[in-house]
C-alpha cells in the first residue's frame, strides 16, 4: 500500500506542475511520515550517499563545457569547416547540420545543447539560401538526438551511476547507434530535399577554403579527440575527462578564438549552475525514492508481472521499449533514467539482457522524448531559435520518426551493434 501511495503523491505533484525534483523529495517524506517505513534520517543518509559520488562529478562538468564551448565559438568554426567539406552536394547545409551536431554532441554531451548550439548557426543560413524554415528547424530538433548517443552523454553518466555500469564501457557503446543515426537522418533529409522541390544555391567546392577554415576549426576539431581519446585510451577516467574538458574550453574560447571574455564566462558559470542544480537535485531526492521502492520490492514485483505476461526475451523488450517511450513523452531523461533503472534493470536481466545494452537502449528510448510532444525539449529549443510554432516543428519532425523506429528495433533485437565496439576496444 505505501508503494502505490508513493507513487500517486509523486503522480499528481507532477501534474500539479512541481519540479520533478522537489515531488520525488516529498512524496517519499510523506510516504516514509505515514507509513513509518524508515525514517527521515534514512533520507538524508540517502541524499548524501547519493550526492558523493565520485562519477557524479562528470555531469557539472561535461555541462560547464558544452556552454563554454558554445559560447567560445567552437561550433560556430565546426559549421564553417564542415560546410567547407561539402562544397556544391545538393542539401550541404542538411548534411552540415547533422554532422556538426555530432561533433558537438561529442563535447556537450546534451541534446538541447546540442539543438541551441548548432541550430542557432544553420537555421537562419538554411533560411537565406532558400531552404524551408520547416525544413531546417525539423532536422536540427532531430539531429540533437544525437547529443545524448554519441559520447560523451550525460544520460549514460547517470545510467553508469544507477546501474552501477562502467561509464566507459557506456560511452563506447553508444559510438555506433550515435553514428547510425546520424546516417539515417542525413538519408531522410536527403530524401526530404529531393521531394521539396527548391533547389538551395550551394557553395562551390575549394580546397583552398577547406584549408582555411580546417586550420580555425582545428581546435574545436580537437576539443571531441582530446576527450574521447583520453576515456578510450586509458589516460583518464569520464570524470578526470569532464574536468580537461573545461579546461580545454577555456584556454581555446579565452586565449586562441578570443571569442570568450572573463565577464561571458561568469555568465556562463551561472547558467550551467542552473543545469547542475536541477540533475544534482534529482539525483539527491530520488535516492530515496528508489530505495524505498527496494525496501517494498516494487522491482521485484514488476519483474515478476512483466515475467507472467511472457518469458519471451522479444516481448519483453518490446512492452518496455513502448513503455519508455510513453515515459520519455512527458517525463524528463535524466529523472526516467534515474527512477525507471532500478525498476527495469532486474527485468532485463531476468531475460538475459546485457545491462550494457540495456542502458543504450533506455538512452535511446528515451532521447526521442526530445522529439514529441508534450515535454519535447528539442521542439522548443529549435521553435524557439526559428520562431516557427511548435506545431509545425512537430508536423515537420515527422519524416525523421521512421528511420528513428527502425533504427531503435535494430538497437534493441541486434545487440552488437551497441556491444562489439566495447568488446574491441577493452580487450585490445
């Protein structure tokens, strides 16, 4: 009965429009007050343990850079160099957009970051050149999807934490379904292209150009090398990574692109904090949240429901996958990720699921929740840099949901795709 009470109180604080945060922190104090199932020391001694994780530094972190390498200029030169690199292809600025979100989304690690980042430089060129504002829009809110697959990915730093994972091992197996989406969505926006009917005036190819534009770009081109590399060739932990990576932000953004000063860097500083409080938040208040769910066995229970339904490792998997889509429709990534692992996890396992696996597959459930409606986050930061109503920014994201089904089955049903690169990579 205390389970069921936990989750309504936490239920209806959402629909009264608390943070999430904040109704997790009540509902498991006035569920602990009613019902006397531990105590209020047990909170706080959950809330502490919680946030001294050594892993958990990442996310501050990772955060702080993607903003300081936004602001510094960094994606402004990966743009410029990659459209360098298309010359006159038909539909460049499409591939442009999808292929520096990549390279952004291995620095942020976020996809709204992503979105703001890239968007706020292509729409508008996209828009001059003839291309329809629908159509920019829609594939710069698709492509900072992107932002929480390819490494290093914010999500995966706290399914590491929940499931008790490697964050490495996560990092390098989100590498190929990252890719792969980039690919699928650089096809639909070909496609899309070639249906539109205007034909975009393109830039002529120049070596000269690429040249030039490589040589500015070659430290925002380093920033993901740097990083990345360091994780993959043993040099640093996510976390020591996360700390170069401001660093790095910093001397480039103040000292070589100079397009930082000390007063944005406050301004910086001030709104990653804003970021930082509301992740560090959720994850303080639903540690105890999901250890009372330990202590009434509400995993167990689930595992054991979705067990008596079927044992069929394929239905089982498709009734999550539909369930975590539901949930990331209204429910933020980083709160999903933190109540649902403890739950779900022992299902999967059940099944014989790599817990690996299953955290790329949560990811990516999830991460379309960016893309629809009512919480889509990359919707509205992409409105908002367009100016185009949301609801034609849904209308026009459409297309993209066909290569992102596809691609999630392929997730989920061939678990080498996510698990071969991490099997290479840690025993060579």
């Amino acid at each position: 009965m205390d389970a069921i009470f936990l989750f309504v109180c936490l239920l209806v604080m959402i629909l009264l429009g608390m943070p999430i945060a904040i109704s997790l922190c009540l509902s498991s104090t006035l569920t602990i007050l009613l019902y006397e199932t531990s105590s209020l020391l047990f909170q706080v001694r959950s809330i502490v343990t919680a946030v001294k994780s050594y892993p958990l530094l990442a996310i501050p972190l990772f955060i702080l850079a993607g903003d300081l390498m936004y602001t510094g200029g960094l994606s402004k030169r990966l743009i410029l160099f990659v459209e360098a690199l298309m010359g006159s292809v038909k539909a460049n600025l499409a591939y442009v957009t999808v292929i520096a979100s990549t390279f952004f989304a291995a620095i942020s690690g976020s996809g709204p970051a992503t979105v703001a980042a890239i968007g706020s430089n292509v729409i508008p060129e996209m828009e001059k050149r003839g291309y329809s504002k629908e159509y920019g829009t829609a594939l710069s809110a698709a492509s900072g999807m992107i932002g929480v697959m390819i490494p290093p990915s914010i999500p995966f730093v706290m399914y590491g934490i929940s499931a008790e994972e490697s964050v490495s091992e996560l990092f390098i197996a989100g590498v190929v379904p990252g890719l792969l989406f980039a690919i699928g969505f650089i096809i639909v926006a070909r496609i899309l292209y070639a249906r539109s009917g205007f034909e975009a005036p393109e830039h002529k190819f120049e070596w000269k150009k690429v040249g030039s534009t490589f040589k500015d770009a070659i430290f925002a081109l380093l920033g993901p090398v740097i990083v990345l590399g360091g994780i993959y060739g043993g040099f640093f932990s996510p976390t020591e990574a996360a700390a170069i990576a401001v660093g790095y932000a910093l001397v480039v953004g103040l000292f070589i692109y100079k397009d930082l000063t000390w007063k944005a860097v406050g301004q910086t500083m001030i709104k990653s904090s804003g970021t930082t409080a509301t992740c560090l938040g959720l994850v303080a208040f639903a540690s105890t949240f999901g250890r009372l769910l330990t202590l009434q066995q509400v995993p167990n229970n689930i595992a054991a429901f979705m067990l008596g339904i079927s044992d069929n490792k394929i239905i089982i998997l498709l009734i999550i996958n539909v369930f975590l889509l539901f949930v990331g429709m209204f429910m933020e990534t980083i709160a999903s990720i933190i109540i649902l692992t403890p739950i779900l996890l022992p299902v999967v396992s059940s099944v014989g699921v790599d817990p690996v696996l299953f955290g790329v597959i949560m990811t990516v459930n999830l991460a379309v929740g960016f893309c629809t409606p009512p919480l889509g986050v990359n919707l509205f930061v992409a409105s908002g840099v367009s100016g185009l109503p949301i609801e034609k920014v849904t209308k026009a994201i459409m297309p993209y949901f066909i290569v992102i089904g596809i691609l999630m089955l392929m997730i989920t049903f061939i678990p080498e795709i996510s698990l071969w690169l991490p099997r290479m990579v840690l025993q060579s």
